[in-house]
C-alpha cells in the first residue's frame, strides 16, 4: 500500500499569492501534476492541514477545483489556517467527513488502517487533543487493536528543536503520549505544519512531519533568532507499507531534475515509462 502524505498547500483566492511572495496555486496544481505520473499510483493522498490560507470559502474553492484533476483517492484534515464551517460548506459533502464537530474519521478500506485527527483550535496557531479527542482516538484504537494504524494529525505533538514552531505544537500531548504507548499498533504519527521533513521517536513510534508542497520553513535551530520561510523544493511524503518489512517513509521531490543512467550516462526522464533517455532538446 502506497500512502501520498502532501500537507501545508496554503491556497489562496485566485490570482493572490502567500505573503505576497509565494504562486501557493500553481505549487499545488504543479504538485497534483506530479502526483499523477507517479508510477505506480499511490493508493491514497492524504493533506494534512492548512489547506487554505485564510480559511474562506472562496479559497476552498479554489483548492476544490485544484484537486479536481488528481486521479488518486483523496482525503482532507484541518490545520491551524482552516475553517472548519467554510470547509464544509465546500466539501461537507465528502462521504468520510462526520456531519459536525470536529473532523476527526478513520478510513478502514486499506491493509494499513488510517487515523485522521483534527487538532485545530479556532482562532490559534497551536492544536490541541482535549479530553473529548483523546477519548474518541482511544476509542477507535480499542476497536482496531490487531490491526497496524497510521494516525495523520496537523500539529505535531512532540518537540522538533524549531524553538518558535515547537511553541506551537499539539497541546495535550502527554496524555496523547500514554494512549499511543498502550498501542503498540501504531505504526506512525504523521503531521505537517513544520513545512520540513523531520522525523523522532516519540511515545514508542516514530513521529514523522512532511515537508510542504509549496514553501519550507527555514532551518533555524538558534532560539534568538526569527522564524522564516525558505523556497527549497516543494516535497511531499510517499509511506510505504509492506507488511513483511513495515512502514517505510520516502521524501519525494517535486518536479522534473536531472536524471542519467548508470548504464549509459544518457539523460533520461525519471518519469518516462521504460526510463529510456528523454529526448534531447
Ligand atoms: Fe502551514
């Protein structure tokens, strides 16, 4: 099974741009383009939060018909810049969404069964599990016990020595923490709003973040120092379930490099169906 993880698309109303620097739109129809000639295809895509910007209808949208031309299974989570009345006004429709609260739903159609949580708090930078989250998370994890699980949640609940994202992080992460070590199915914590790929143990999984499909936040490890955002590749998280070896997370570029073979030094398209060399231009 073959799980895409994209997260952080901060999409904004047509024709606007992130901090009035960042083409957000054309990141994210240039990411579903590549998603598209994965091959193979991934058996999902899952977008881990902040999939607007502003959190309006007008930008939902504008991310709807974004996604549109994606061909793989698509499923959303909220973070931090979402909305969760303007979202269902424009995806509400969605048979997984729960009609109200918080959007929280597990996907059970897969060999590796699927936890989406919804950590965002209206209004604030940092998420949260509250009493309610966690016992509807233990709740689905006493259902499934025998079988692997993949929780996918926007704010991460462990530290990632970015001093001003870790101030922003999940709050109610210990309690979280008890919970995940009573499950040893757990396979992976899989977040976003870091806008990096970085990985740690935590609460005996591995805790994994995905990089953003459109801008990366810069890596400033120096606590004086201001957060900023950097423009290194757009990626995206390709997890990869086997279930004789587990759960294998690759971090996949977007867009087209230079390739070669070894075999005959010739330039080649990564993405053409034999790898034979691309045509020369
Ligand atoms: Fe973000």
């Amino acid at each position: 099974m073959l799980i895409a993880q994209i997260t952080d698309l901060h999409i904004q109303p047509k024709g606007d741009l992130a901090y009035g620097l960042v083409d957000t739109n054309q990141l994210l129809a240039t990411a579903v383009a590549h998603l598209n000639r994965l091959r193979p295809q991934p058996d999902v895509v899952i977008a881990t939060g902040d999939l607007v910007d502003n959190g309006t209808i007008a930008e939902y949208e504008m991310l709807r018909q974004l996604l549109a031309p994606l061909k793989a299974p698509l499923y959303l989570a909220m973070g931090n810049h979402d909305d969760r009345a303007a979202f269902r006004d424009v995806f509400g429709t969605l048979p997984y969404l729960p009609k109200s609260g918080v959007l929280h739903y597990v996907i059970e159609d897969y060999p590796l069964r699927l936890v989406v949580l919804d950590t965002l708090v209206a209004g604030a930078s940092y998420g949260e599990l509250d009493r309610d989250r966690l016992a509807w998370l233990e709740a689905q994890l006493e259902a499934g016990r025998d079988r692997p699980t993949m929780i996918f949640m926007h704010h991460p609940p462990f530290v990632t020595g970015l001093p001003g994202m870790d101030r922003l992080r999940c709050r109610g992460s210990e309690a979280l923490a008890a919970i995940v070590c009573r499950h040893p199915q757990i396979q992976r914590i899989a977040c976003g709003h870091l806008h990096r790929s970085i990985q740690t143990l935590w609460a005996g999984t591995l805790g994994s973040i995905a990089p953003s499909v459109a801008h990366q936040v810069a890596l400033k490890l120096d606590p004086d120092i201001s957060s900023a955002f950097v423009m290194e590749p757009p990626a995206f998280h390709l997890h990869l379930w086997n279930p004789d070896a587990g759960l294998i997370t690759h971090t996949a570029y977007i867009g087209e490099f230079d390739a070669y073979s070894y075999k005959t030094k010739a330039p080649i398209s990564l993405f053409a169906d034999d790898h034979t060399p691309a045509p020369v231009a």
